[in-house]
C-alpha cells in the first residue's frame, strides 16, 4: 500500500492537483498526512537526480 500511496502522490502532483484534493482522494483526514509522503516523494526524486551529477 506504502508504494501504490506513494505513486499515486507523486502522479496527481505531476498533473497538478492540489494538495488538499490529492488527500481527500487517498481519504486522509489530515493533510499533514498527505504532506509527509509528499516530502518522502520529493526526497526520493531528489535522491535520483543525485545519481545523474
């Protein structure tokens, strides 16, 4: 579920919806929530452009 979570994330905010729809739609009562795989996902994209440089 951690990784279907975490795809999903990252795909609505690639198409540009907001972070209060995106954890409405993964039916999280807080957006904290939401906002803390967010920066999982920031990190981990963050982490594999490293790579590149």
């Amino acid at each position: 579920m951690y990784l279907f979570t975490l795809a999903v994330i990252h795909l609505l905010r690639t198409l540009g919806i907001n972070m209060e729809v995106v954890s409405k739609l993964l039916g999280y009562a807080d957006l904290k929530t939401t906002q803390i795989y967010a920066k999982i996902v920031d990190k981990a994209k963050d982490d594999a452009m490293d790579l590149f440089n």
